[in-house]
C-alpha cells in the first residue's frame, strides 16, 4: 500500500508542481465580478445611485449618462438574490445612497441563483467572498475551465497584457457588434425563459420586500423597473407568467411610498434600431434608456 501510494505522489508531483501557482496566477487576472468588488469597496460610501440587476442592466444603463455619483453593480444572468446578497454585503457602507434601481424583467420573480451551474456561482464564491456553493469547480478558478483555457488565459494576460475586463469604470457593458435576428432570437429566448416551475415566485416576493425593508431603514428610494423588449421577443412569451410580473410589482409598488414600479416592455420609444437582439439593447438603445432613467430617477427622488 505504501509503494503504491509512493508512486502515486511521485507520478502527480509534476502535475502538482505544474498547477499549484496556477490558481493565484488566474485569480489575479482582472474581470468584471473582481473589479466591481473592489470598486464597491472602495466606494460604496459615495455612491448616491446603485444600479443592480441581469444583462438587462448591465448593457442598458450607462452611469456616464446618469447626473450624481452612480455605479453600475449588475452581471449577466445575475438573479434578484444575488442583487441583494451584493446590497447587504456593505449593509452599513451606503452613507450617502439616495436610490436603487432593479429590473424585473420577464423570468426574473422565478429564478434563483442556487438553479445555475458552477461556473456562474464561481464567480462569486471567488471574487464576492459569497458562499454559494462548496462544490470544488464553484470555487477555483481551475477547476472551473478546461487546463488548455486556463494556460491560454494565463498566457494571453501575463505575456500580451490582455484585458479580460469588460465593463467601464462604472460597471457598465458597451453591448456593441453584430447585430442578431431579431425573429429568430425572439422566438428562441422567449421560449428559453418561459417558466415552467413557479416555486421560485413566493421567496423572490418575499426578497423584495426585504429590499424595501432595507431601504425604507435606510431613508432610500426603489425603483422597480421592466426592461425594454423588441416585439418579436413579446409577441412569443407566454402572456400569464409576464401579467403575473405587472400585477405583483403594481401592487407592491402601490403599497409601499418609497417603491415605484415603471414598466417599459412594450415603449414604444424603442425600435429595431436600438436593440442587438430581441431583448438586450446596443450602445445606442442604452444611450437612450439611460437617458430616460436619468430623468425618472430625478423624478422619483
């Protein structure tokens, strides 16, 4: 037993050699999850507008057209629990936070980050200290990627001073390039977040009264919002689970002051010209909703 043991460890030793300054070395790289960390860190005691949420957020909302101090916290498929995990995390760092803004968007009050795979969750269990899960791949970075793409990331970063950053100093995502079918990509990602399971619905109800508890402590202001969507992504979602969404915010909008629910699925301000795909919008649509957003949220303070 103890031969085979010996040569065992003498047969892994290269291997363990070879990958053990690895981890540090990939932690290392910039990205978006570790710069919004540390931006957050540094400045979340400045920041007077805080901009979570998914990819609806993250490429929508650009801060440089936002008046005041505003920082954009959202990532892609980033779920309303983990929006809240972000708040919580500097609990009493908001001094000077005046409001927050949150997209509730079509499968948003029916998702839940513990639904998602390691590599979404290694993000956070790394770069926000957040322990979502204890598996081995949700918690380093090698095990999260094939080796191949791990020393190709290494080597791209440390040798050829790669960016892997892709937000702006403000947290937002410029969603340029090739535009996409609009009718194919409509029919596809309606039908890929249609929600079959309703059991997430009641705890996410249940989070964002937690968010209006937060705030309503905190002398802070909520809004709620629906984010725009091109028609061929409208006209193939299932109608109840969307009308599920409008009610449910209506009504918590209606029955706490500092909460308002502003629905822009359908604006008509949006055409075929602002978005990339059938749900996310290009830098130009962007331009336009924060645009729109700087003066809503002027309005609701």
């Amino acid at each position: 037993m103890k031969r085979f043991i010996r040569k065992t460890v003498l047969f892994l030793l290269p291997v363990i050699v070879l990958i053990s300054p690895m981890e540090p070395l990939l932690r290392n790289i910039p990205n978006d999850y570790s710069y919004k960390m540390e931006y957050l860190t540094d400045n979340s005691n400045t920041i007077t507008k805080l901009f979570l949420g998914n990819s609806h957020a993250f490429s929508g909302i650009n801060p440089d057209y936002i008046s005041g101090n505003s920082f954009n916290a959202g990532h892609l498929l980033q779920t309303i629990d983990l929006d809240y995990k972000i708040l919580t995390k500097f609990d009493n760092e908001w001094e000077k936070l005046k409001i927050i803004t949150i997209p509730i968007d079509y499968a948003t009050l029916f998702a839940s980050y513990k639904n998602r795979d390691d590599l979404y969750k290694k993000n956070y269990n790394i770069y926000y200290n957040m322990h979502l899960s204890y598996s081995l791949p949700s918690n380093f970075e090698l095990l999260s990627l094939r080796f191949r793409t791990n020393l190709k990331n290494i080597y791209s970063y440390y040798f050829h001073d790669t960016s892997f950053r892709t937000c702006s100093k403000l947290g937002y995502f410029d969603n340029k390039g090739k535009k996409f079918d609009l009718v194919e990509s409509g029919k596809k990602t309606a039908l890929k977040y249609t929600i079959k399971d309703l059991s997430e619905l009641d705890n996410n109800l249940s989070l964002l009264e937690k968010f209006i508890d937060f705030a309503t402590e905190n002398n802070i202001k909520i809004l709620f919002y629906t984010s725009p969507a091109y028609k061929t992504f409208v006209s193939n979602i299932d109608r109840s689970q969307m009308t599920i969404t409008f009610e449910e915010m209506t009504k918590l909008a209606n029955n706490n002051s500092n909460c308002t629910y502003i629905n822009f699925f359908e604006d008509a301000r949006f055409t075929s010209d602002d978005f990339r795909d059938c749900h996310h919008l290009n830098t130009d649509g962007a331009t336009k909703f924060s645009l729109i957003m700087n003066e809503l949220v002027s309005e609701v303070l």
